[in-house]
C-alpha cells in the first residue's frame, strides 16, 4: 500500500533547453507512477503562454513585459549558444532527425499523463499575464501551495 | 512531537530575480514552520554585501573582483531581459506598484523569521570578501556544514 | 545497519564555476559516506569531454556542436563575468593563488571517490557526441536510471 513518489519541479527559466529538461524529467517520473507538479514562476510562465495574442486589457508595463517575452514554447530561446535564435533553429532540426519531442508535443504528454501544471499567480501578477494568455488545463497558486508539494516530496528540482 | 521540517537552497546566482526566488521559497518555508537555510555560494554571496564601501586590505585581484561584482542585492541584475539594468528598473517599478517586496526587504524578512543565512567561506576567500563587507548577523561555513544541514532536508534547491 | 545517504546530482549547466559547484558538493558528499551520482546532460556533457581531438565519423550538425561546444573541463567559460576567456582566467589564477583544486582535479577527486559519473545517452546523441569522445570509466544512462537514484535521494539537485 505503499504511497505514490512525488516529483516536484520548480520552472524559473524561460529557456528552451532547461524547460526541455524538466518536461523530460517530469514526463519520466510521470512515467515511473509519481506524482509530478511543475510550478512555472518567473520567466518559465512563457512555457505556458498561448502562441496566439490575446486580447487583455492591460497597463504600459505589463504590455511591455509581454511583448518582450517569448509568446509560447516554441519562440524560447537558448541557456546557451542562442546565436540569436540560430541555435535554437540547430537544436530543433537536430531534434527532429533524431525524432526527439519538442517542448510543445513534451508539454502536450505532460498533459495526458496528468502532470500537475501550476502557474505562480504572484509573478503573472508582476508580470501582467493574464489567465487568458496561458494554456488552458492548468492550476493557479503561489509559494503556500508549492510547498506543500515540496515538502513530502522525493525528487524536489529549480531549474 | 513531530520534527520540524526542513528547507536548505544553495544560493549560487547573483542575479536579482532568482535570488528573489530563493528568498521568497525561503520566507514562505519559514512562514510553515520549517527550519530554513540559505547557503550563499559564489555570485549568491553578492547578496549578503553591504552597499557602501568597507576599507580592508586586499590584493589586486580581490580588488578588482570586489569592484566588478554589484555591491549588495540592490544592485544585482537580472537572468535575463537585463537590457543592461533597463530591466532591473522595470521589475522594481513594476513590485513597487504591486506592493510586492523588494529583495533587500525579503532578506531582512528572512532575518526577522530566523532564517539561516550563511557566507560560504572556500569563495568568500576566493573571490577576497571578508566578513567586514557582509552583513550582520549571518554565519560562516563551509560545504560539510552545508551538506549536515542538506541530507536531512524535506526542500533542497540549488538556485 | 543504516543504509548510506544518497546525493544525486544533474549536472545541465556547461559553466566553470556552476561545474565546480557541483564537484565540490559531490566530493564532499562522497567524503561524508554517501553514495553519490552526477547525471551530465545538456551543456553538463562538456565537462566529461577528452581534450584532444577524437576522430569519429559525425554529420555536419553534430560536427558543429562539437566544434561550438568547449572541449573538456580546462575549456569552459563562466554563468558570468565570462568577459571573453578572461573571467576564467581570473577565477583560475586566483584558485591557484589559494591552492584551490581546478575543475579537471575536482573531476578526477571525484572518480577517485567513486562518485558515480553518467552521461545522459539522449542528449549525446542530440548533440551528436560519442562515446570514444568522452572521459574513461563513465557510466552511459537515460531519465529513467537518474530517476531510479533521485527517487531515494537524500540531496538532489539541477545545477
């Protein structure tokens, strides 16, 4: 009767490498039976965004804020070698030849395999992203609530 | 009679808003009852600098480290969309509108909650800070104190 | 009859300084007894590259990541202050200057300690590096055998 394993993901990032990297962990571990929460916060909310624009009301900031961030997985760039979107391009083709999952389809999977997707409502309040703007199928909390992911949790990464 | 829980984040970065990150985790852990530690190792111990200039002694190299890195956390840049400090100025604009605390005011938070703030000494040494330039009231240690804290951890991040 | 500690680390970062973070607390960890892994995966590859040259048969993408890409330890730059080859320059004369260990001596500490090095099969084959590329007495393995240690991990990290 043991209890499930619990994975717990912290997505600081907004780039397209290390958001790989946590899908792929947590895609693995949802795979294996735990019980996996990626809490997206500061720059990795843009992992989470629609890649259509929304019509939102908003202030000049949070305009700014959000034209400057990447609309969606698929326009984020590189921890590294990011040669101003070539390497991201590079990564992708080499991705598909080696029929690896880009992050949207590692998002979509998530998804099905019942991933826990949260998005921190304090930095979309910074950030001035709206729940509109963000995929559909995810939860909202904060810091209380990550942590009580966290705390009984085996496997706890900030990427 | 339960033990209290345990957080301990590695604090390696200097960049302001993932410092926010590990001091927010930080508050919100002690705010649950958790004996909570921050270890401040390389760029991270730009945080625990105080903002004025402290005469010590020190040789060229630790001089000119001691004059690159930002003095204190409210000079430190940020992981990305720095736009040589735009960015800074945006992120502090835009918390001060939404009354969310600035990081110098999440550090004395977390001194007020008994927050373990501790100065990795191997880098202190190896980047020529001295206790003089950091703040008070912190601790001194090395990586065994860091990992005697870490192994009986619930939340072990490394930021 | 307790059952030894665990440390696991995924090494994602292809940083001097965030490498050497992680080498220093695996071998600290493996001098307190516990049994610890670095999963390289992503840029963290780097750090297990030979110096030299190996001739194996690539496609063009691969042979451009593997010119892009630093070649060993010795070669990486730095999460900041990287100035161009110079910051590392600094960081290294100042280790010397304390006889600190550099990253090639933390690595070889560490295969010494026993301390368990994985290269991620995955993204070796993204990025089109081979095994004949890479450091002797390695271990080959994907999520799944990282999950396997993580899941009873007393500390783990994403460096």
């Amino acid at each position: 009767m043991g209890e499930k394993k619990k994975t717990t993901i912290v997505l600081f990032s907004g780039d397209y490498d290390k958001s790989m990297a946590a899908y792929i962990i947590a895609n693995g571990a949802a795979a294996y039976d735990h019980e996996v929460t990626i809490f997206h916060t500061f720059w990795g909310l843009n992992a989470l965004r629609k890649d259509e624009q929304i019509d939102v009301k908003k202030g000049f900031m949070e305009k700014m804020f959000g034209k400057m961030m990447p609309r969606g997985a698929e326009k984020m760039g590189l921890s590294r070698m990011n040669f101003a979107g070539f390497g991201p391009k590079m990564i992708k083709d080499v991705m598909k030849k080696h029929n690896a999952m880009s992050l949207p389809q590692l998002i979509e999977m998530a998804q099905e395999q019942e991933v826990k997707l949260v998005a921190c409502t304090m930095t979309m309040d910074l950030l001035g992203l709206q729940q509109e703007e963000l995929l559909e199928n995810i939860e909202y909390a904060g810091v209380a609530a990550y942590l009580a992911d966290a705390e009984d949790g085996n496997v706890n990464l900030f990427i």
